[in-house]
C-alpha cells in the first residue's frame, strides 16, 4: 500500500513537472523562473508547419470550396464550466456542439473554447492579419468526429475556428457570462460554472462569418501537434474596453498570484511553402443593412423563447 502510494505520488509529481513546464516569454522573463518559453518549446513544436502565422491577405488564394460553415448546437443554452488551466481561460463545451461545411472532410465536435490575449489592444491575438495583430483571439477548437482511431495523429484531426477580438465601447452582452465568471478563477487549476448562455452570442454574426481564411498548421501551444485545420475570420469579436481588461486584471498564471495572466501569445511561425486560401465571398445580397435588421442580437435567448 505504502509503494503504491509512493508510486502514485511519483507519477503525478513527474506529470505535473511536465505538463508545468512550458510557459509564454513573460513568464520565462520572470526572476528565478525555471519555464521553457517558446523558444525552447519541444516536441512538434519545432517542425515547420507551426502556427500561428502572419496572414497576408494579398498573397492569399481564393477558393470556391471555402464555402460558409454549418454550426450545430452553437445555439443551445448551456450552464457551461470554465477553468483557469495556467496558461488560459478554457471553457469546456463537451458534446451537443458541432460544425460542417467550410471544406471540411467531416463533422468536427466542439471541445473547448480558450483565449490569447494582452493588456494592450495591439498584440493580444496569435495570427496576425497583414502584420496587424488584434487585442485578443479566440479559439473554438474542435475534433473529427470519427469512430476510428487512425485520425489520432493525422493533419485533420482538429478544426480551430480563430476569431479576433477588437476593443471599442459598446457592451458585449454575449461575453458577459464569461467576464464575469473571471473573478472566481484567478488561480491555475480552478473552476467555475457560468451562467446560461450560447457560443453563438459569443461569435461575430452569422452573416459575417462567410468571410475566412483556411492554412493546414498546428496547436499554439506543446506540443505543438501538426493537426490542425486553422479557419481565422475576417469579422472581428468586439468587446468593451473594462470586459477585456478584466482578462487581465482578474486571472493569474501562479497560485501566489505575482504575475497577471497577460501576453499568453506564442510569437508568429514561418508559413514556408504553405499556402493561405480566403473563402469564395458569396453576392453581397448578405451584407444588406436590411438582413442585419433582421438577424436578432441575441440569438440563442430568441431560440429559448420559441422552444
Ligand atoms: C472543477 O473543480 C473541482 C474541484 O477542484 C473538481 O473536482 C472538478 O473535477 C473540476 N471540473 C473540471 C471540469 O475541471
Ligand atoms: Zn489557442
């Protein structure tokens, strides 16, 4: 009993070394850290079809076959669970969510959503857009849905939708569930239940969302797996100035709370003889201020009302 109790002490202390090993700059800058920053980053993390990269929209090839996506579930209202994981603010979508079309080879379920960002409103984001980067950026990462497991290791295993997020000073109703469930994670390893609310009202609106750009490249962060479909959206997040500061303020990477969670950014990666696509925009029929009338805000508290 005794042994197995050691062993097991063991086991989790050489997981936990390992998983807490890795860290972004400005925690490996810190006094007296002993973290790998990105540069030392192992693993797949080394190889060439990284991520994020430099977008250059001119240099960027139109595809017909980037056609609009299919959001199943993203309008469901859920009391969803989120976590403070050390590096992030991670919501956990679990099953019920799931995207197709976009030239994707299959159904890809929603898993977590989690977000980059800074203190300032111009180097918070991973991708950056003709060398502009945003104040944060979100990702919905999915998987492949799929019985077998040969899609473990393969180049599609995930779809990750990225979105930037721009400050300005209009509320964001959709993110208010997730800002205000901020202040009861601020330590790693905590984690909290939101109130109700629905992925879509956190998305820019549907309409915009035909507009995208699609590179095959890898998890941002170790260990860096190459198996990821990136689609970034052109259409920015908009949040008010005092919910993005609230990443900031309320979320710390370490337990005695010495340094905010900020700068959680891995720098930019080589595209090396990777292409970008940029969806087919279809007839501006969609962008008429009249269809926007018509799209509710807050979609998912409409669909509540109708069930
Ligand atoms: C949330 O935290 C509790 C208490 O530490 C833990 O038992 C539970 O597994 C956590 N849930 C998730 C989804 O991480
Ligand atoms: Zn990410």
């Amino acid at each position: 009993m005794q042994l197995l109790r050691t062993l097991l002490a063991l086991a989790y202390a050489v997981s936990y070394t390992a998983a807490a090993h890795w860290c972004y700059e400005i925690q490996a800058k810190e006094p007296n850290s002993h973290c790998q920053g990105p540069a030392d980053w192992t693993g797949d993390c080394k190889k060439t079809h990284q991520s994020p990269i430099n977008i250059v929209t001119t240099e960027a090839k139109m595809n017909p076959d980037l056609k609009p996506f299919t959001f199943h579930g993203y309008d469901q209202k859920k009391k969803w669970v989120v976590k403070n994981d050390g590096h992030s603010v991670k919501m956990m979508l679990g099953d019920g969510s799931f995207i197709a079309g976009g030239d994707l080879p299959a159904q890809y379920q929603a898993v977590q959503l989690h977000l980059h960002w800074s203190q300032e409103f111009d180097k918070g984001s991973e991708h950056s857009i003709d060398g502009k980067h945003f104040a944060m950026e979100m990702h919905v990462v999915h998987e492949k849905a799929t019985s077998s497991n040969k899609a473990q290791d393969s180049q599609d295993k995930n779809a990750v939708l990225a979105f930037m997020v721009e400050v300005g000073d209009e509320m964001n109703q959709g993110f208010q569930p997730l800002v205000e469930a901020l202040s009861h994670i601020s330590t790693p390893n905590t984690n909290t239940t939101m109130k109700e609310s629905c992925l879509q009202d956190m998305l820019p609106k549907k309409e915009k969302l035909v507009h995208y750009f699609r590179y095959l490249g890898s998890l941002t962060t170790p260990n860096c797996d190459e198996t990821v479909i990136w689609t970034v959206f052109k259409e920015p997040i908009k949040l008010h100035k005092d919910q993005f500061l609230k990443f900031s303020k309320e979320l710390y990477y370490d337990e005695d709370k010495s340094l905010t969670m900020k700068d959680n950014v891995r720098p930019l990666q080589q595209l090396g003889n990777r292409q970008v696509f940029r969806s087919h925009a279809p007839g501006q029929l969609l962008s008429l201020p009249l269809t926007a009338l018509l799209v509710p805000t807050l979609t998912c508290l409409v669909t509540g009302l109708l069930q």
